[in-house]
C-alpha cells in the first residue's frame, strides 16, 4: 500500500456474495479466501479492528477492482471512496 | 447517586413508583394516570430545538450501541431538508424500536406494557421538530395489546402504525426493521449505517429504542438540565436494567447512569461483596452481545468520560441493559459456549462468514467448554474470531466475537483447567484443586501457574 493511502476501496456486500472467488482470482494481491471461500482481504492489508468489509485497493489494482465490479455474478462489489 | 434510588418493577408489572422517571404514572399506566404524573407536553417557542436540548442533556441511545441520541438526531434534521444531493421523498419516518430481540432482555416490553404514553410522547416530539409524516412502533407480539390500548385511548396518536415484530434475535437490527417495514423480511442490508439520510424508501429515517423515545419525551418535556440532575455528567439520566440468571427474582431496575454494579446488584437481592457473600462468580453485561465481568469495581456508564472523579471503578457499557448473574460454583465457559450457540443459530444466513463461522465457533467453544478438545483451542478461536469480526451486514458476528473474548478474558484460568481436561465449577472445593497448584501450562506457553485453590472464583 502506497505511503498516501489506498485509491480507493472494494467493497463487499455480504449479503449477496456466495464465496465462489472470482474476485480473488482478478485481484490476487488484494484478495485471498477464507476458510469457506469468501473473499478475505490479503494478509496485513487491513489492521485488526479496521473495516474488513471495504478492502483498500492500490492505483495498480485499481483497473482489475473495476473489473471484479463488473464481472461478479452477485453484484455482490463495488467501489467506494478510499 | 446511587443505585438505592433504584425502582423495582418486577416483570408482572407492579411498579414501585417513587424515585422513578419513567414508571412515575405506575403500573400500565392508562393517558389519564400518564397526564397526571408528567403533565401535557408544553408549547415551545420558536428558538427552542429538540435537537440542542437533546445535545445538551447527554442523552444516549439504550438500545445497545449507546451512541449520543441526539447524532442521529441531527442527521435525520439535515437530511429532510431539500439539497441538490438527495433525492427527495416525503418527509422523515419515526421508528420506536421495541423488537427487543436480545432473549435476556425484558425491560423494553416492561416499559411498553406500562409506560406506553411515553414512547408515544417522545415520537410526538421529534416528528412536530422534524415534520415527520409516518411514525412506527415496532414490537413484539406480547406487547400489541398494550400498546394498541395506548394509541387508540388518545386523540393525538391515530397516524402512528404498530407493527409486529417478529421474534428473531436480529429483528432489532436497525437495518431489520426498515427492511421489515419495507419488504416483510426483518433481515440486516448491506451498508445500512445512512438510515437518518436514506432509510425506508429513501427516506430520512430516525429510528431509536423504545426507551431512548421515552428519556426523549422527558427530555422534551423537562428539558435537559432536568435530566443531568440524575446520573453523572458522563452518563447522564436513568436507564433500564434486566437483572437476569442466578437472582432471587428476574426484574427490571431504573437506576442512574454511572452507577455501581455491585450496588444494582444488591438492590436486585443479589448478595454481593462482603466476606462470605460470594454469591455472584460473574454478571454478563449487555447480553449475549455484551461482555463477562466480575462485579467488584465496575460502574456501568454509557460515557467514555473520565470517571475516577465522581468515583473509582472501571467503566463497563451498560449495552441493552442486561445484567445477568452467574453464581458461583457456575461454569462460565460452559454458559459462554451454549449463548454462542444461541447465536450462531440467530445468524441470519445472508452473510458466508457469520453463516459458517459462528456455527464453527460454537463448536470450538463448545468443546473448550467440555473439556474434550486439544491444546490448540484457543488459538483456533482466535483464529475464527478475526475470521468472522467486521464481516457481516449487520454487527451479529462481532457482538458474538465480543462475548467470546470477554469470556476468555475473565474466565481465563477456567480455560486453563479445562484445556486440561477439567471444570472446577459446580464441585466441592474440598474434592479437588487441594494442593492450590493447577494443572501444568497445557497451551505450553511457559505460563507458571499459581491456580486458585479449588474453586476459581
Ligand atoms: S466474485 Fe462476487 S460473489 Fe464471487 S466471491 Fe467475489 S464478491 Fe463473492
Ligand atoms: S452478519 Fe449474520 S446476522 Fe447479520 S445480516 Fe449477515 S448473516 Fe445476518
């Protein structure tokens, strides 16, 4: 993550996704599973306690996020303000 | 102030009225009795503002999360009012949540049952300060009676629906209701922390617990200054109490913020403190989304304020109100392990990580609690905790996740006896535990243990 932050914020509507990791496959770096397969931010992105729920995405990663948007079956993400 | 002050209504309803704010009409309190123990709301002029005086009289929400009243409030305020961002539908809506979905609490529906006129005034209130158009009751099905009397017994009070809710633990989820309302299914949404800018049907929506709507009446009523003149500056006002579990009898207490545990205890019947009183192992505060403490030293306070200058003690949030007794000789573990698996039965199964996790916690709390699991234990609750917390749509897994830690926390050394295969609850402190030295470290984390003799508590 870039000393200014991240550009923006993935965020996962729990209610909709079901687990299947199409997200964690477009955003490797960003993105691991979970014991059941939802999508878990990766190791050290988010600190204990912070909002697990809008994972921060690099300006790198940005391109991908958009994709995941558009590609999850659920609508399940989307992109929200860093 | 102190908890003697503390008002006794028991959950039949027979109130004990004298140092009371909000039982002062007594018991099913009908308009008239209401009338004549707090008097008609007054006229206010026009630089009066519900919402400063909420402000200023430091009211907090008692439905659990204990935020300032007064924020959502102001939110609700701004939002009514026409900007080129929202996007206008009718005036603001008024939820007076009364679900009470938390199975140890029972001082909401003690307080619809007899002091209905009072949730009723306090949504009155708000609605002529924020032109609100449609006001709601939520509750549930045992309180119906009661609190259609109220509605229908006034001729001020026709345009408020009451609404059934159902008996589920996550129906009182603020985003539940509006759901409910809106859908009929009492289920949490996603990214529902803007109900006061778009909640039912995007619609500003000021939704508070029933008896957050009730100190708002006195409030409006009295004002704020009136209010701080009970509780401490940090917790100011009363607040209602569900004494639960190992009490002589189960009721409700109003009793002033920042009061003293052990003293509510005590004016519960609970004998506590003392030599030989040791009645009490540990009380959950909050209810099955709260914490496990120990009594001795805590002040249960909404406020984060310092408050080792009104008195020493430790700060424990009052949460839903619920105080329920573990007595000693109690396994907290084994409490701990069957309210978890309450709850992950509550789980709403919208959401993977709370549908899956909880359960997974549930039996990895269970099998701490039987003793019959391996060392590695607590870590794997560790590991699960950090799995389901903040990953959900409503708070259910981190309320969960907050019980189980608290539970590891305060009854830590009954870990370390279980994780070696025992439970010195329940047992004659003569049987076991004699030699004062407990079982070696099982988790092999170098701990030297200096176990209590026999009983942990
Ligand atoms: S692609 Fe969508 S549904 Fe699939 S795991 Fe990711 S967020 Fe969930
Ligand atoms: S977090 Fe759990 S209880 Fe809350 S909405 Fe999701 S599944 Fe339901």
């Amino acid at each position: 993550m870039s000393p200014i932050g991240p550009a923006a914020r993935l965020h996962i509507d729990w209610t909709r996704c079901d687990g299947r990791g199409l997200c964690a496959e477009l955003l490797p770096e960003a993105l691991t599973r979970d014991d059941w397969g939802y999508p878990l931010a990766a190791p050290g992105r988010v600190r204990s306690g912070a909002d697990k729920s809008n994972v921060p995405v690099t300006g790198a990663e940005l391109a991908a996020a958009m994709d995941a948007v558009k590609l999850c079956p659920l609508l399940a993400l989307r992109i929200t303000r860093p | 102030m102190s908890a003697d002050t503390a008002v006794a209504v028991g959950s039949g309803g027979n109130a004990r009225t004298a140092a009371s704010r909000l039982f002062a009409a007594g018991a099913n309190a009908g308009h008239a009795a209401h009338l004549a123990a707090y008097g008609a709301m007054p006229h206010r002029g026009r630089g009066w503002s519900l919402v400063q005086e909420l402000e200023a009289s430091g009211l907090t929400g008692r439905g659990g999360a204990g935020f300032p009243a007064w924020r959502k409030f102001a939110a609700a305020d701004l939002a009514r009012r026409p900007n080129r961002y929202a996007r206008r539908s009718g005036g603001p809506v008024l939820i007076a949540n009364g679900a009470e979905g938390e199975p140890l609490s029972f001082k909401d529906a003690t307080l619809l049952r007899n002091a209905p006129h009072l949730v009723i005034d306090g949504l009155l209130a708000a609605a002529q300060a924020l032109g609100a158009g449609s006001l709601f009751i939520y509750a549930g099905a045992d309180e119906q009676a009661a609190v259609g009397a109220a509605l229908a017994e006034r001729g001020d009070a026709g345009h408020i629906a009451l609404v059934e809710a159902p008996d589920a633990f996550v129906a009182g989820q603020a985003s539940a209701v509006v759901n409910f309302l809106e859908t009929g299914r009492a289920l949490p949404r996603d990214l529902a922390g803007r109900l006061a800018e778009s909640g039912l049907k995007g619609r500003p929506t000021l939704i508070h617990n029933v008896e957050t709507w009730a100190h708002i009446a006195l409030v409006a009523c009295y004002g704020a200054g009136w209010y701080r003149s009970a509780g401490t500056a940090e917790d100011p006002g009363t607040r209602l109490v569900s004494v639960t579990g190992d009490v002589p009898s189960e009721l409700v207490l109003e009793v002033p913020g920042g009061s003293v545990l052990e003293d509510v205890l005590s004016s519960a019947g609970v004998r506590v403190g003392g030599v030989g009183s040791d009645a009490v192992s540990a009380v959950l505060v909050g209810g099955y989304h709260g914490r496990w403490v120990r009594p001795a030293g805590m002040v249960l306070s909404a406020g984060v304020g310092a408050v080792g200058s009104v008195r020493s003690g430790v700060i424990v949030r009052p949460g839903a109100g619920v105080l329920h007794v573990l007595g000693a000789g109690r396994c907290g573990l084994a409490a701990t392990a069957g309210m978890v698996q309450y709850l992950a039965g509550e789980s709403a199964r919208q959401c993977g990580p709370c549908m899956f996790g909880l359960p997974a916690l549930a039996d990895v709390m269970t099998r701490l609690a039987a003793g019959t699991g391996g060392t590695g234990l607590v870590r794997e609750v560790e590991r699960l905790a950090a799995l389901v917390s903040g990953r959900g749509a409503c708070h259910h897994p981190d309320g969960t996740v907050q019980l189980i830690h608290s539970a590891l926390e305060t009854f830590a050394d009954d870990v370390r006896w279980h994780l070696a295969g025992q439970c010195n609850a329940d047992q004659d402190p003569a049987v076991q535990g004699v030699s004062g030295q407990g079982p070696a470290d099982p988790a092999g984390q170098g701990v030297a243990g200096q176990y209590p003799a026999g009983v942990a508590q």
